[in-house]
C-alpha cells in the first residue's frame, strides 16, 4: 500500500496494471520498479520545494502517460509469456517423446496381433508433434534470447510465429492424443484396467491442461 500522500502514483500505476496482460510476476516487477522510480522523482521535486501534489502530478507526467508506455512494456511482458510457454513446452514434450512408450511396455496386449495401419500412423502422428513442438520450443527460447540483446523488428514476427506454431502443436498434440486414447480403449479392453494407461492418461491430461494455461497467457499478452 502507498502512502496517503502517494495517492497520484498509485493511481497511475494501477491504470498501468488494469491495462497489462502477461506473466504475473513479471507484471508485478514491472510496476514496482516503477513505482520505485516514481517515488523517487516526487522525492527529488519535493526538495527542491515543490508542493507535494504538484510534486506527483510532474513525475506522472515525466514518468510517461499509458498510451506511451503500454506498447514497450506489453512487448516485455509477450516475450515473457513466450518465454514461459517455451520452456513449458519444452519439458513436457521432452518427457512425452522419451516416456510415451512406457504406457504400453508389458502390457498384455502388446504381443498380439499389429493394431490397424490408421491406427499406427496416428501414434507415428503424435510422435512427430512432441517432435516438432520440442524443436518450436527450442526455437522461442533462441527467440526470446535474441529479443532481449536486439531491437530488430523481425524478431517481434518470430515471436508471433513461435508463438503461433506453439499453439498449432499444442491443439494438434491434444486433438491426436485424445482420438489415440480412445481408439486404444476400443481396441484393447484391458487398456482401460492398464495401471500404466490409467496413470499415464492422468499425467497427459494434466501436461495439456498445464500448456492450455500458458498458451491463454502468450495468446493474451500477444494480442495487446
């Protein structure tokens, strides 16, 4: 809470926050340095003898209105949720090409006849999604990276396009892995009873659940 005396600053800066999408805590370091640097432009006007109002109305308006400072500071706040969604992405696709197989390994069904040529393309499919989202993963971090080193403007649509491809994956990833769930129930009886299958399909749901969360939050940072 600000000072009663501070009551211009916290207004402007909770303008700021009501207009900001992205990371929360990232948000939340933006506006406290803020209000550091705020308060200590109303400190410095007050010593030289400025009223203390008039004091916060010049540093306010120093300081920048949020139509001058919401493009820059949404861009950052984009670049985090990139950031967050990458390495999200990254670990939890990681995890889902080198365990995907352990769902099935000794399971009683497993020595038996091959499944349907559709139904093994669909799994092929499904591999080849944590692939590429592991390697867009990859490639919005070296994004990331770049942005904060460079200015250039080309990396502002390689974000857009990580992002987007990020989003495609995911949508892909849990359309195919849901029509691959339950074509395998249809298939196999005893898969529903799997304590790997049952185990596994809990971890997934909550993977794409945990990605869903952070691609909302590029998705929202993104369009401001």
């Amino acid at each position: 809470m600000g000072r009663c005396e501070d009551v211009l600053v916290d207004e402007h800066l909770r303008e700021l926050g009501a207009r900001l999408q992205g990371p929360a805590r990232l948000k939340s370091d933006l506006l406290t340095e803020a209000r550091h640097g705020l308060l200590d432009a109303v400190e410095a006007y007050r010593e030289s003898g400025v009223p203390p109002t008039e004091a916060q109305r010049r540093a306010v308006v120093e300081f920048g209105s949020p139509a001058q400072l919401l493009p820059s500071w949404q861009a950052e706040l984009a670049i985090g949720a990139l950031r967050g969604l990458s390495l999200r992405m990254l670990a939890i696709a990681g995890v889902g090409m080198a365990a995907g197989d352990l769902t099935w390994r000794g399971a009683s069904w497993s020595a038996g006849p091959r499944p349907p040529a559709g139904y093994r393309l669909l799994s092929s499919s499904v591999d080849w999604i944590w692939a590429g989202s592991l390697l867009l993963a990859v490639a919005g971090l070296l994004v990331v990276a770049a942005s904060a080193r460079s200015t250039w403007p080309g990396l502002a649509v390689a974000q857009r396009a990580v992002g987007t491809g990020l989003t495609g994956m995911l949508a892909l990833g849990m359309v195919d892995g849901c029509a691959l769930f339950a074509w395998s129930l249809s298939l196999w009886d005893a898969a529903l009873h799997w304590p790997p299958m049952i185990i596994g399909g809990v971890l997934v749901g909550a993977a794409y659940f945990s990605l869903a969360r952070a691609t909302r939050g590029w998705l929202l940072a993104a369009a401001r």
